[in-house]
C-alpha cells in the first residue's frame, strides 16, 4: 500500500490558525478536531490496518509563521507483519515557521514486523517545536519486531538533534545495557525554540540535557508504556501561567 497525507496550517489576519490544506489517504486521513484557538488540533486517523511489510507511507506537515498547530492520533500505531516483503516506511517531513507540537499515541513493534521510520524536521529561527515519539517493544507476552527510526530536527538551517534507534531480532546488542537493556518500552520529546520549560527532576529512568543550540532533549526507558508516560507527560502539558501577586 502507498498513501500519503498532507497538512497546511498558517495565520490569518486575526491571528487565528487555519487549515489550507488537509489531504490523506488510508490509512493516513487527518481530522480536524479543535479550534481555531488558541491552536488548531488535528488527529490521525487509521483508515486500515498497519503499517504493514511493503507499506510505503508519507507525511508532509507545514506550519506558517504565527500559525499554532497540534496533531495527535486516536490510537496506538501498531506494525504488523503482513506478507513477505521489505519493511514497511514512514517517511515524515516538517517544515515550522510557527508552532508545532506532535504528540501522538504509542507504536507498537508487534512480533515479525519490520519497519522504517524516517524523520525530517527543519524549524524556521523563531519557531517551536515539541516532538514525541514513545517506542512498545511488543505486544504483552511477545517478543519486538524489528524497527529502525532515524530522526533529525533542523534549527535556523543547523542539525540540532540525529539520531537512529535500532530495536529487534536483527538488532545486535538492542536489549543490552547500552540501549534498552530489560526495558520494553522507550519515549523521547524534543524540544526546539527559545520559549522552552524550566528544567523537572526527571525518573531514575529518564534523562533530560540540553542540545548544541536552544533545544532540550528528554529520553526515558521503562518496563512499560505507563512508567514513559509518567517521566514525559509532565513535559507535554502547558504549563498555567503564573497568577500576579495582589
């Protein structure tokens, strides 16, 4: 299967965000799902089962200067095996001159999967970004498939952040002490911009550091899903503003 999807956001004279393009095919159909402010939302969809072996998915994300743009998924991206053939691919490409923040539902690696996903972010001097990604090393009680993910996120024409994770049979050393270790699931969020979160105390299993440029990197590992989501979570929800003293 090949399927592509696109999303155009940019500001209007009011300031508000709007959508100029929002086009997919299955299984990559984008929804709107929120308001025009303080940013527009848009969800994934998955309109078919997969990525499956051979699939060859694209993902095109553009945000305007003063436009503010979400997208989510429904639900958890599961890779499955499907028939022979060379691995399924995810090839996303951003560009922000805005705001964007990517926060989708886990993938998940189920057993004899294997899969490619490819990241390209360039984020304009004056843009922000925040990107997620969390990482299931099987379903429960089975073994990972095999996932490859290469990441890089451009700031102002400079590599802020590159980095590949291999997970799988064909994976040497992935379950060691140097990557994963007994962990079964893994998340990382990277942020790009100069309107960053203070430093938190991080889990025993998580590490937050700074990048070569105005960026932060967190990355955690854990038994599961619930133990990421309880180190990164705290660094995707806005912070309240702070209430003047009377």
């Amino acid at each position: 299967m090949r399927a592509a999807a696109r999303v155009v956001a940019e500001a209007d004279r009011s300031g508000a965000t709007r959508l100029t393009v929002l086009r997919g095919e299955s299984p990559l159909l984008l929804r709107r799902t929120g308001p025009h402010r303080p940013a527009v939302t848009v969800h994934l969809v998955g309109g078919a089962a997969g990525p499956l072996r051979g699939d060859d998915l694209r993902l095109e994300i553009e945000v305007g200067p003063g436009a503010d743009l979400e997208i989510r998924s429904v639900a958890a991206t599961l890779l499955l095996p499907g028939r022979p053939a060379p691995p399924s691919r995810l090839h996303i490409k951003a560009s922000v001159e805005g705001s964007l923040r990517w926060l989708p539902e886990p993938t998940i690696a189920a057993a004899g999967c294997d899969h490619h996903a490819i990241t390209e972010v360039e984020v304009a001097e004056g843009g922000a970004l925040l990107w997620r990604d969390d990482l299931v090393c099987g379903r429960h009680h089975e073994p990972s498939g095999a996932v490859r993910a290469d990441t890089t996120i451009r700031y102002a024409g400079r590599t802020l952040y590159r980095h590949r994770l291999t997970v799988g049979p064909d994976a040497p050393g992935w379950s060691g002490a140097a990557v994963l270790g007994q962990a079964r699931a893994t998340g990382s969020v990277i942020l790009a911009g100069t309107d960053l979160p203070d430093p938190y105390r991080p889990a025993e299993t998580a590490a937050v550091m700074p990048l070569a440029g105005p960026g932060v990197l967190a990355t955690v590992v854990g038994a599961d899903i619930r133990e990421v989501r309880a180190a990164l979570d705290p660094l995707c929800t806005p912070q309240p503003a702070a209430t003047a003293a009377a």
